[in-house]
C-alpha cells in the first residue's frame, strides 16, 4: 500500500505542475519515471541499486573509472574518468596508482584534486573519520571490498592498495562516486543536509529534491568535457514502482520515459507512436540459493534439478520477448560461458530425477521459500514472473513460498547472511545483477566474498571454484584470463548455485519528442545526448 501510494502521489505532483504551466513545458526537460519505490538518496552514492547509480549516480558525479556509454552496437567497458590514467606498481601488484584530471570543479566551484579523493576514500572506508558515512559505506564496501589503504602522492596523483591483487580492480572502481568536501562542509557536515544540496563534478547539477515525490537535474554548464555538455535543460525524475501507475503517466502525457513498460502493453504502445527501444546489456535475473548447511540447496542435485524445472521460454512469452533465457550467469552466445556439462533446458522429469537422487518425491517436495521485491533495478516484473515460476516448478517437484519485500530491504537482505532477519528466513533470494566484467564473478562466486564482505550471499564456493578464481585475479595477460573464465564459468554452471532464468532485454518506452538517446550495452546510460523534440 506505501508503494501505491508513492506512485500516485508522483502522479498527482507531475500533474499539477503541469497544469500550473511550469518549466516542464519548455520543451527542454525530460520526465522520466523509474520503477524505484523512494527517490534515490542525493548524496552521490544513491541506494535503489543500478537505478540509482543510473539516474542519480553517474549524471551527477563521476568516478575516477567511467563507463563509455557512447554505443548500443556493443557492450560498455571502462574508460578514463575523473582520472586521466592509471597503472599497478610495477614493484607490487597489489597498488594502483591514478593520475587525476586537472581543472575539474565541483558544482559548488571547489576544486577536485587528490584530497577530495582522499576525503572521499575515508568517508566509506575510515569510520573515524568526520565524514563517514554509513549508509553509502554499506553499499561501496559491498561493491568493493578488497579496497585496503590509500595514499596521497601529489596534488594530482592518488596511489590505492589492495587486499590482494585483482587484475579486474579499475572496474571496481567505477562504483565509487565522488563528492565535494566544502560542500559537506556548508551543510554542517550532516549527510542528510547534504543531499538537499549536493556537489559533484558530473554534466547534471541537482537543483530540486521533493523527499518520497521527485528530484530535478539541471544542465551543468560549466562540465570539464565540453564534448558532453548536456542537450537537456531539465530532467524530471520520479519513483513509480508499479508498472501500470508508470504506463498511465506515460501514455497520459506526464512522463517522457518510462522505465520497464508492461510487457502485454509494448504492442498498444508502439501502435500508439511510442518508441520501445530494447538491447541486449550484462544482466542476469536468477535465484541465489543459500547452499550453507540445513538449505535444500545445499545439494548440488537439488541446484540442478531447479534450473531443470525452469521453463525459460514461458519467462520470455511472459515478457513479450524482452528478456532472454539464461543457462548461465554469462550468455550462452559469450565467448566466457565456457563448456559445461548441464545444458539447463525445461525438462521436469530429469529435475524429478535428480530430486529422487537427493530424497526428495512426490509426497516428500523441496520446500523453499524465496524473498523478492515487489519492484526495482533490474527487476523487470517480480511478482508475475516468481509466481509463475512457484506454479510451473510445482509439477517438477518445488514447493515454494514467496516473500514479497520493497526493493531497499531486499538490498538489505543481500547484505546479511542467510539466516539473519533482514533475510527473513529465505532459502534464496531474487535479485536481478549484473554480468560485466570478471570482477563480478569474484564478488558473487568466492567463498571469501560470502555476505556481509561482498555479495556471495549464499556462501557458494568449492576449493576448484575458488582456485580458479584466485588464478584469474593474479592473471593480467587478456587472452588467458578470458580461457581461465571461461573454464571457470562451466564449473559454476555445473554447480549451480544459483536458478539462472533469464537475461534482461533493458526496455525503456517514451514518447516520440524523446531525441538522440543511444541505448548503451550497460546497466548506465549517457542522458548528455538526450534532448526533446517539439
């Protein structure tokens, strides 16, 4: 009910504005409605998952390592951010040393140099320092937690060590967003006063917030690359976690663009005049079992026998063809999905087979309960899709209980182990992720990552998983990495520990004076091209 109410409130908002003839109309302000359930905190570095980084991460501040979100004809990598360059120690290869880019700003006017990274560092990774922050510590720490010390070297070079070494390390950095320190300071050092006025160096400015309704972005005249001063005066973003609240405003006029369209309506839309624009990006929307003992899915037979009950193509009927089926945390189509022995297609009478293998029968099912959202980054439709999968994995031999929780606690509940209460007692959990580079297999596949250190929060590891892996981080030669991940990824596969069911597609719809948006392989998009059109 709080989340149908969030909407509708947005709704009511966006409407009254427009029918006061404010700014909105002026042709230069985008409307977007995300399918967050609470407008992403403003402190640069947002909560709601990739839908925060997405909108209030990366337009507003930047990283030392960016994403290059420039084409839709092949997937995203890294590319220089706020530092110009970076290379390891070449007497240790667990220290990167980053050269930063002169003559940058914050938004306040302050300068950007190697104290504000420091200042940055220490806010989520020093708790005694005056500036931590613990809600943006959580989130950063688990997106980075091999991050060990930190030294100044000059005005503009950084050096950051490692715990160990990890060839994938720059990409972890691309999460860590970085924040003006005299503007904490004019916010009398209080996160919370902060965010109503935030600082950082990206191409939007925030120049509004409406706690729970809306945040404003303005065009950031002044950003250090004149190549990417952004078209858009204005961006509108609001939070409308439910998919017909988002399509109604959408086709009402109130929104520009829409986040995750309900799929039974892209035909109506298109027919319409909308554009639905889809791509393939590196997601994956799975299960992630806890395989710790007293877990059903502690036997890798009960693993394998879910992704055989799973009827994959139904999924994607479901979505109207805006996902894929997964078999695996990569693509099968990617050259590191590797060669594994389990080709995961429906086929409930090997998933019976298996099931009888562990014990398990018809008067005997697994019992399992799985904690998902009701919406969110990545998510797609939660609730349709799990509760077809409790209806079709029941003829297998799954007996299964849904939870349904609001977007932040299941992010909560990633965070903790099985078995705490944010958990809420789940044998899995159904978060969407992202599959973009190596450094993901790490955090979601090491045994030394299991929850709260990063995000193997079922704790899956095996001493071969975990060799590979170690093998992987010290290999810094492209061509054998790729051969190590590859072998890697047919084991985890093999294993199972998680439900692989589809790959998202990313739809987004909008109104046809929506211009010049490029659909980025990635979780992030440039929204510096975007401009309306009369």
């Amino acid at each position: 009910m709080k989340k149908s109410v969030t909407g509708k409130i947005a709704a009511l908002l966006i409407g009254t504005m427009l029918s006061a003839g404010t700014a909105l109309a002026d042709g230069g302000t985008l409307r977007i409605a995300m399918t967050s359930s609470d407008v992403p905190v403003t402190t640069g570095m947002p909560n709601n998952g990739f839908e925060g980084m997405r909108f209030l991460g990366y337009p507003v501040f930047e990283p030392l390592v960016d994403w290059d979100l420039s084409s839709a004809d092949k997937p995203a990598d890294i590319r220089p951010g706020l530092a110009e360059s970076w290379e390891i120690d070449p007497e240790d290869t667990k220290r990167w040393i980053f050269h930063l880019r002169p003559d940058v700003e914050f938004h306040d006017g302050s300068a950007f140099d190697a104290d504000a990274v420091v200042w940055n560092l220490e806010r989520f990774f020093d708790e005694t320092s005056p500036q931590f922050d613990q809600a943006g510590s959580a989130i950063v720490r688990g997106r980075n937690p091999i991050l060990d010390s930190w030294e100044k070297i000059d005005d503009m070079t950084v050096a950051i060590t490692t715990k160990y070494p990890a060839s994938y390390f720059p990409y972890i950095m691309s999460y860590m967003l970085i924040a003006s320190p005299a503007a904490f300071e004019t916010a009398n050092s209080d996160w919370n006063e902060y965010g109503k006025a935030p600082s950082g160096t990206g191409p939007f400015k925030v120049t509004n917030v409406t706690p729970r309704v809306s945040v404003e972005l303005s065009r950031n005249d002044d950003y250090w690359n004149p190549d990417r001063i952004a078209k858009l005066d204005h961006i509108q973003l609001f939070p409308m976690p439910e998919p017909t609240t988002r399509l109604a405003a959408l086709r009402s006029g109130q929104v520009d663009w829409i986040e995750v369209p309900p799929p039974d309506a892209i035909p109506g839309l298109e027919g319409a005049g909308f554009n639905v624009v889809t791509n393939t990006y590196p997601h994956v929307w799975p299960w992630e079992f806890d395989t710790t003992e007293g877990s059903p899915f502690a036997d890798v037979r009960v693993r394998q026998a879910a992704n055989y009950a799973v009827n994959r193509e139904g999924i994607v009927a479901l979505m109207n063809g805006t996902a894929a089926p997964a078999k695996g945390f990569f693509d099968v189509d990617s050259p590191l999905f590797g060669s594994p022995e389990n080709d995961y297609t429906y086929d409930p009478e090997k998933a019976r087979a298996l099931l009888a293998e562990a014990g398990y029968g018809p008067d005997n099912p697994v019992h399992a309960k799985i904690l998902t959202s009701t919406s969110g980054s990545g998510q797609m439709l939660p609730v349709q899709m799990n509760e077809y999968l409790q209806q079709t994995m029941a003829e297998s031999g799954f007996d299964i209980d849904l939870e349904m929780t609001e977007w932040g606690s299941l992010l909560v509940a990633l965070r903790n182990p099985p078995g705490t209460a944010p958990t809420m007692d789940a044998d899995a959990l159904n978060i969407s992720f992202a599959s973009s580079d190596i450094s993901y297999l790490a955090k979601y596949f090491h045994s030394k990552n299991a929850s709260p250190v990063s995000q193997n929060w079922g704790a899956f590891g095996t001493p071969e998983t975990d060799a590979l892996l170690d093998q992987i981080e010290t290999t810094f030669d492209a061509e054998k990495q790729a051969e190590l991940t590859a072998e890697l990824h047919a084991k985890i596969v093999d294993q199972a520990p998680w439900l692989f069911i589809v790959h998202d597609l990313n739809p987004r719809a909008m109104s046809e004076h929506v211009k010049g948006f490029v659909s980025a392989q990635s979780w992030f998009q440039d929204l510096t091209s975007v401009y309306i059109e009369e």
